[in-house]
C-alpha cells in the first residue's frame, strides 16, 4: 500500500485518503499506515505542546461507550476528541437502557441515529466491537474487547518505544506478566513484530500458553531469561478480573518470580526503558521504586495516549 503524505498542520483539514473506517485492531494496518499514524501522533503532540488546536473534528460527535472500568484510556480519549474540536458524549452502559434489557447493538444504533458519527467502545466481550460495526454505520473505535485486542494502546507503546529506542526493527522486548488475559500483549504481538521487533513474553506456565507459534515470539518462564540483554521491558497487570484464580499460588508468590525489580532490570540492556500499561500494582508486578525510576516511561505513555488518540480520531474521519 502507497503512503500518502502525513497532512501539513497548517491545512486546517483533516488527513486525506485514510482506508479505515474502523480501528478494531492493529493487524489490519500495514507498515506504512503504522508510522503514518505514529508520525501523526508526533504531529499531534508537538501542536498540543505550542498550543494549537487543530480543528479537524470541528461538527463531529464522539461517543464514549466504555462498559468496563478505565482511567487514562476513557480519559484520554475525551481530551484527545475536545482537542480535536469534536462534542463528546458520554454513554455510561451500565446507566444506560441497557441495563432495561435493551441489547449492545440497538444502544449502539440509537447512538448512531442521534448523531454520534465515532464510537469509542470498551467491551468485556471479546469480539464486541466487531459486532458494532454491524449493528450501526458509526465509525467504530475499539478501545479494548475482553481479552482480545487493544490497538490504541499498541499504538501509544509504539511510539513510546520509537522515541526512546529509535526504529524497532531488530530491538527485542520483553513483554512480562498475565499475557494469556492481555488485549494489550496481543496488539503489541502483532504490533512489534509487523515492525520488526522479536518478543520475549514471561510469566508462568499458565499464562503464556498458545504463543509458540507466532512469528518473532518467543516464551520464557524463567525471568532472567526473559529480561537477558532485552532493548526494553513491558510489564503487564495481572487480570484479576478475568482470571478465577490459578497459574500461581498466589500474588505474592507470582511478585517474588515475575516481579520487576531495579536489581532484575539490571539484566536487560545498560538504561532499558520499562513500560506498563496501567493501572499499576505496585509489590506485584514491579515495585514502587521502578515504577518511579528513570527507566520508567509510564508518564509518557500516558501523555502520548492523548496523542495517539487523537491520531487515530483525525484518521478514521478523514
Ligand atoms: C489496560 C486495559 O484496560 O486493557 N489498561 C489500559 O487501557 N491502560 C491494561 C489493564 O487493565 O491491565
């Protein structure tokens, strides 16, 4: 697929000529829209930091539908679409008709009919947001589905590892944690890899099952393994939610084998940055101290979420 041109920021306009009617994952982008979209975003949050506000959303509505919990995701999505010029509306499922036994997909459609031209979903359902795109004409945003695929937050670690490590082809990451119930591990499976990068995932047994056979991917139980001489180290929250126990005997003891350390990051490559999603369980999988160290990129992840979002918000509307 031909690149085309990453829009001036002077145009006023939105991006032209972008394929996607949908972010539902990252594995249908191609390379090329990947760092369109990254570049975009480095677009975006240069213009944020001089004060500028482009309006490319100006007249559009964004609907925020988020039926599980979330902070930085729900959050910024709603700066990065009122940045944008855009009306967010909030549609708090659990408060809405939904609750009256009114199925997902005529909520999504009375959406739809009131105006909502982009729907952020948040699902537990894997596969939800995919049935949205059939039950209503809005564009749809898949802002994490069960355990499925969580594209815009591949999309941030992306360009959080860009800035730090330059191109990611050839750089090896190691993805450490509750990988077998992470949306996120999957996106950024097929997110690093598509870039270039191998994977190292880790954790017990039980969690890192069904893996093997990806490209680029290997698994490791051992965490010196894992960590020996990596470019950078993402840990992942345990989904406590998601998980009816199980795989270790308890957080204690998954924190005293899995958990990051200062003295276990010492293992990777001299400075190796350490990323986590959030939200954070510090003593289990990293402790405070890392969390606050200088190999910490968690605060600019959470920074460059605004910007990719609204990223991704300009493409889909172009
Ligand atoms: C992640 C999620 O919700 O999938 N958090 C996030 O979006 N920042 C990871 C998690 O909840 O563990």
């Amino acid at each position: 697929m031909v690149q085309t041109a990453i829009p001036s920021t002077t145009s006023g306009a939105a991006t032209p000529g972008w394929p996607h009617r949908h972010l539902l994952d990252v594995d249908v982008l191609t390379v090329d829209e990947v760092v369109r979209c990254l570049d975009l975003a480095a677009e975006m949050r240069a213009l944020r930091a001089a004060g500028e506000r482009p309006d490319w959303l100006a007249g559009e509505v964004v609907g925020l539908a988020f039926a599980e919990p979330s902070t930085r995701t729900r959050v910024s999505f709603e700066i990065a679409a009122a940045a944008l010029g855009a009306q967010v509306v909030e549609l708090p499922i659990e408060a809405s008709s939904v609750t009256k036994g009114e199925s997902l997909a005529d909520t999504l459609r009375t959406m739809e009919l009131t105006g909502v031209g982009t729907i952020v979903l948040r699902h537990a359902s894997s596969g939800a947001p995919y049935l949205a795109t059939r039950s209503c004409g809005s564009r749809i945003m898949n802002a994490g589905d069960g355990t499925h695929a969580h594209p815009t937050q591949a999309l941030l670690d992306a360009l959080t590892l860009r800035d730090a490590l330059g191109e990611l082809s050839g750089r090896t990451v190691a993805i450490v944690g509750d990988i077998g119930h992470s949306r996120v591990a999957r996106s950024n499976l097929h997110l690093l890899t598509a870039l270039g990068a191998s994977v190292r995932l880790c954790g017990p047994p039980d969690w890192t099952g069904g893996f093997r056979t990806w490209r680029g991917v290997s698994v490791h139980h051992r965490l010196e393994d894992a960590l020996d001489g990596v470019d950078a180290v993402m840990a992942l929250r345990v989904q406590l939610e998601r998980r009816a126990g199980g795989g270790v005997p308890s957080l204690r003891e998954y924190g005293r084998r899995w958990g990051l350390t200062e003295d276990r990051m010492a293992l990777a490559r001299p400075g190796a940055p350490l990323l986590h999603p959030g939200p954070t369980n510090e003593g289990v999988e990293l402790t405070a101290s890392l969390a606050a160290s200088s190999r910490s990129l968690i605060g600019s992840q959470v920074e460059n979420g605004v910007a990719v979002r609204m990223a991704v918000l300009s493409l889909l509307a172009a």
